[in-house]
C-alpha cells in the first residue's frame, strides 16, 4: 500500500488485439499511515463536528467489540463475529449514506446496522438468539444480518431495483468479505445490477481470510475490484483502514448510484484484529508478523492522529468516548437479558400471517 | 364467460393482477418479449410494459434475490423459474430467503412473491424440466405450495397467491397448459389457498391427488365404475396448507383411500398424506393408505416416461390392493 493513487482507483481493462488484459491498481488512500492527508483532492467535506463524530463511532464501535468479546467469553451472548480492525470501513460506509439509503449486511456488519439506528440492545437480541433482535424498527433501512454468504447481495440488488421502479433517489449497499466473493450470488447481483443499471454499491471487506482461508487460495483475479469488469459496473480498491478513503469512495459510489450511474464494488483491503469468530483460532492460519504489520495501521490510531493534528482529539476524548460506550453496552446488554424470552408458539405465528390450522394444532402441543 | 386453457388462464390472472395493482411486477427468462418459452406471459410486456413485465439475465438465484429485495419495498413480485429444474439454482432464495423473511424479521417484512414454475411429466421434455419437486417445498416451513388441475382453479388460485402477503410456489403441470379448455370467469376472483375439492363423488374409496394426476384418476375412477366400485376423487389444489378436514370427511365416508402422485414415492406429498390421516381417521380406515407414484429414481429420460409415470393401470391396481385388503 505504498503506492499512493492520486485518481479514482478505478479497475481498468485494456485490449491487446483478441486478448483481453487487465491493469493493476493501486488501493485509494486519503490519509496515510501516519495520519497525513496524501491525497487532498479525495479529502471528504467534512465539518470538524464530523470528523469527530466519525472518531466517536471508532472509538465507540472499538470498545463495544472489546465488550462483547468478553460477553460472549461470560456466555451472555451468543453467536459474535468480532469487528475490531474494520472500524474503518463499517463506521466510514454507513457514515457516507443517507437514512434513507438501504444496508444488506453480512453477519460481522452489526456496527453498520446500529449506526443506521438500529437499537444496540436488539444487535444483542440477535447475538442471542431472540427474535427481537430482528425486528428492525420502522425508518430504519436494513435487513438483518445474513448467515448465507452472498445472500444479501442478491436482496441488495433487488433493493436497489425497488428504488428505481419507484423513482426514488436512495442507495442500497451490501456488505461481503473476501469469501463472499466466490459466490455465484456476488457474480449474478453485479451482473443484474450492471444490466439493469441500479443504484447499489457491492461493499467487499477483504480483510484477508474467509474465517481461515486465505485471500491467495480465494481467487487468481488481481483483485477483487478487478471482479467488476466482467459486470460491466465500477470497480474500485481503496485502503480500507483509511476512514477518509472509505467515506470519499462509498459517499462518491452513492451519489452516482442515486444519480443514474448505475453500481459500484467497493474493495476496501482490511484486517480483523481479532479470530472469525469466539471459536476461531487465528494462531492457527495467521502469523505474528503478519498480525503486528496490520495492528501498526489500524485505522483509529491513523484517524487519531489526523484528529490530533488538526486539535480535534485527545487522548481524554478516547477515555471519555470508552467510558460513554462501556455504560451503553451495560445498559443495553441488560436490556436485551431482561426482554421476555421468545416463545414456540410466538415462534409458530411468525411463521405467515395467518397462522394455518395444522400449525394452530401443533402450537398446543407448547402452551 | 370466456373459454380458456390452463395457461391462458393462468395469464388472465396475471393481467388482472397487473392492472388491479401497481405494485405487481412480472419477471423471468424470456418473459418479456415473447411472452416466455410457453408464452404464458405473452402480451403483458406489451399491455404494461418493460417496467412491470421484464426479461432478466439468466440467473436463477438471482430472480429469486431480486424478489426478496422488492419484496421488502412494497412490490408484489411474480418470478417465473422457466423450468422446475432450475430451481435447485433458487433454492436459497426461495426456501431460504423468502421462507424464512417473517420468521427472520419477527413480521417487519415478509416475502408477498409467487414463484411460478412449469413441471410435470409426459411432455417428452429435456431432463430437469418434468420433475415433481413439491415434497421439497411442503418441507419447507414458511411458503405455501400449489398445484392448479384445470383453468378456472389455476385462475382463481393464481389471483389468491398473488395476492397472499407470503410465498407461494405455484406449480403449473406442462402436460395441463393446453390438455383442455374451461369457462373462466373474466376479470378478478379468487379460490381459495388450503382448499381442496371433491371433483367426483363416491362411497367406496378415496383418491387423493393434484395437477395432471386429477385426470388420470378420474378416469382410473370410471375403470373402477366398471366393476362396480364407487370411488371419490379429491382435487387437493394445495399441498401446503393441506385441506385434511376435506380429506378426513372423504375417509369417514369411504373408509379406505390411496394417494396419487407423479413425484417418487418416498417422502414428499404422498407420505405426508398419510401420516396426517394416520394422525385425523386412524380409526376410520378398513385397510393401509397407499401410494401410487413414480419409483424412487431419478425422472426419467422420454422414451420409457409414459411407463413409469402412474398409469391408469396402476392407479386402479393400487385401489384394489387396498378395497381387497
């Protein structure tokens, strides 16, 4: 990533007479490494109240990971895939959109979800296993998080064709990993998206592995971005521990998204700090070496900096923002251990709207 | 009054649909232009146009996902799978996805799609174009499953799946789309979802069937007739929700029953069948329910399908296994 591109990184083919070929590209960077803006003309417009409320969600987002790492480890939550190292592209993504623009996340994409509003104690629901945790409120412009890889791109695209139909100028993005970008669902969304021409961005984070499959077993592509080309959409890689580069890609992607120009994919190149999940062992499929490369850019020290340098952030604004966000997930997570527990028979009647007679039958055998 | 076949009907539906509301949308391979490789869409693109009737790149999966996603904004997608085959590539989306939509959501957003797709045997058709996929869709919790035996039901039921604000797959039997003509109502009603029909009454024993296998049975009935055994046909018109009260109320009467189907005979529709009336009229049965169904194979290739697809042969042989128990 020492390479810095000064344009839209965007994917480019060439044609040598009958041979198709393709160009490198170099990953989109606002701010380097050390917090310097290398790359002024992509520099998003932001207010410094912005800029630090971007920092706040970091920071936020950072310690409610550290917590539920340790919930989960309590047993008081369920399923959890840690976010920690892909602050960056999750908080700097869903920052980037309107409200009114639609997210379809994959299951590690629960910051997303909840800084699109969705309430903290319901992604603990769902951590959990109760039903709630599902029930998006109204206004709020999700899905739920998908368990099938690439489930969601599909649902994305049709999103995105719901708001062409219907005239509306609003965005639909969906989230997926290095992995998700095997799947026959990622090639058919782009492509339908491509031929269809639709307002949705194809957000990949490829953070390096697909739980322990690493990205150089996933394809022999040039990159993921590169995957655009055969769909006929945009295709772009950026530095996804940069959050400047994420909010300037996904805020560029959208506007020509609810512009007419149709789709984007997004490559942002990641890392989780953390296992795939709390039975994963990354010590098993990831070096030391490696893992202390990619903590020396993790993306709230990076945008720290850049914060620090303009008098925008101290180290008390980490302390403050860590406390405020521990306090929330107490609260919050108390909440989601005191919602009543789900039901079989709740469970029979969300089945349809009206509920059949042979599972009006079967729901007595649980009352 | 108008006369139709099955598939003109079930394209009459569609275009009463398509005008009463404007949040219907028609979708598939090839169902713009052309009206689709059966033409059972034919003349909606042109009635309503390239917004709300659209060919879609070939991608089964895909039309399944595009149907969620609108789904969830309010339309009323109509996605045609070309043939029943394919499904395998849209099982995601179909038994997953739509499925599961309600449940997921615990009611913020439901799945008010109908996924149409042609099967059925003895069209001398391509491989994975025949095949009886129901009992994989009635395993399925969360979507609804119908098969329509003559045009006026396959109206009246399109109308009600289309409207039902959950997923249905609706099954339209090849061998059906052109076999005969009805008197179909013009514009809108419905029949009912979960509803079967007695089609022929009788005392001595019941027929359980649906789609192309009505027929057949009927006039396994009429062989039957001959010997002087009066046999009861019932049309179930849905596999899920299944109407057992009308099945139940059959056996009362007749004491004795068999179920026949295309699809093979382990699992599925027919097995079903008969453990709810295991369950309801245990009591009430003289003799085992039996099966008359395809032979646990794969479909078959045309030549030998009219062999092992139930004959009228088997139907009645099945029938006097069970009167002579």
């Amino acid at each position: 990533m020492s390479k810095v591109s000064t344009e839209a990184p965007v994917a480019k083919i060439g044609a040598q007479s009958h041979e198709v070929r393709s160009e490198n590209v170099t990953p989109l960077q606002v701010l380097s490494p050390e917090g310097e803006v290398v790359n002024p003309e992509r520099m998003p417009k932001l207010s410094d109240d912005q800029l630090k409320e971007i920092m706040y969600r970091m920071v936020f987002t950072r310690t409610w990971d550290d917590r539920a790492v340790n919930l989960g480890r309590q047993g008081r939550l369920g399923f959890y895939a840690p976010v920690s190292g892909q602050e960056a592209t999750m908080v700097g993504s869903e920052y980037a959109l309107t409200k009114e623009d639609f997210i379809c996340p994959g299951y590690r994409d629960m910051p997303q979800l909840v800084w699109h509003g969705l309430p903290l104690y319901q992604a603990f629901l769902y951590s959990r296993g109760h039903q709630h945790g599902g029930q998006i409120p109204e206004g709020v412009n999700v899905l739920m998080p998908q368990i099938i890889i690439g489930a969601q791109i599909l649902h994305a695209t049709g999103i995105a064709m719901g708001f062409k139909l219907k005239g509306e100028k609003r965005v639909a993005i969906t989230y997926t990993g290095d992995g998700g970008s095997s799947e026959g669902d990622f090639y058919e969304g782009m492509n339908f998206a491509g031929s269809f021409n639709l307002p949705v961005v194809y957000f990949v984070q490829n953070n390096g592995y697909a739980i322990t499959t690493p990205f150089a077993k996933q394809t022999a592509a040039q990159s993921i971005a590169h995957k655009a080309l055969a769909a006929g959409i945009r295709g772009l890689q950026i530095d996804g521990m940069d959050v400047l580069a994420v909010i300037s890609a996904v805020q560029e992607a959208a506007e020509i998204g609810r512009n007419g120009g149709g789709a984007t994919l997004i490559e942002a190149l990641t890392y989780r700090f953390r296992p795939h999940s709390m039975a994963d062992d990354a010590s098993k499929y990831r070096t030391k070496e490696e893992e202390q490369e990619w903590s020396l850019k993790d993306p709230l020290v990076r945008f720290g900096k850049f914060l620090e340098k303009k008098g925008l952030w101290t180290e008390e604004d980490t302390a403050r923002v860590k406390e405020e966000a521990k306090n929330a997930v107490n609260e919050h997570i108390k909440k989601a251990e005191q919602t009543e527990k789900m039901t079989v028979a709740g469970l029979i009647d969300s089945m349809f709207e009206t509920t059949p007679a042979h599972l009006e039958e079967q729901k007595a055998d649980f009352q | 009054m108008a006369q139709m076949n099955m598939k003109e009907a079930i394209r009459d539906a569609m275009r009463v649909e398509l005008k009463r509301d404007p949040n219907v949308i028609l979708f598939g391979e090839d169902v713009g232009k052309v009206g689709g490789v059966f033409r059972a869409t034919e003349g909606l693109q042109g009635e309503f146009g390239e917004t709300r009737v659209f060919d879609t790149p070939l991608a089964e999966s895909a039309i399944g996902g595009l149907a969620v996603g609108l789904g969830t904004q309010g339309f009323r997608p109509i996605a045609e799978i070309q043939f029943v085959g394919f499904i395998y590539e849209a099982l995601d989306q179909m038994f997953v996805q739509a499925a599961r939509m309600r449940f997921r959501s615990g009611g913020r957003y439901h799945a008010p799609i109908v996924f149409r797709t042609p099967f059925g045997g003895g069209v001398k058709a391509a491989e994975l174009h025949t095949d009886s996929l129901e009992g994989l869709a009635i395993q399925t919790p969360g979507i609804k499953v119908v098969i329509p035996s003559n045009p006026y039901d396959a109206k009246g039921l399109m109308i009600s799946a289309i409207r039902d604000n959950d997923p249905v797959f609706f099954m339209e039997h090849l061998n059906l789309y052109h076999a005969f003509r009805d008197e179909v109502p013009e514009g809108e009603y419905t029949v009912p979802i979960g509803k079967a029909k007695v089609v022929r009454e009788g005392k001595d024993i019941t027929i359980l069937t649906y789609g192309l296998m009505v027929h057949t049975s009927l006039k396994a009935a009429e062989e039957l007739e001959k010997n002087g055994i009066s046999a009861e046909v019932i049309d179930l018109r849905t596999l899920l929700p299944l109407d057992i009260d009308t099945i139940v109320a059959s056996i009362q009467k007749t004491n004795r029953a068999i179920v026949v189907q295309e699809a093979q005979k382990t699992s599925g529709a027919a097995a079903e069948i008969i453990a709810q009336i295991n369950e309801k009229a245990i009591l009430h049965l003289e003799a085992p329910v039996l099966r008359c169904a395809g032979p646990d194979t794969v479909y078959p290739f045309a030549q030998i399908e009219d062999a092992w697809l139930p004959s009228i042969a088997r139907i009645v042989k099945t029938a006097n296994q069970v009167l002579q128990f």
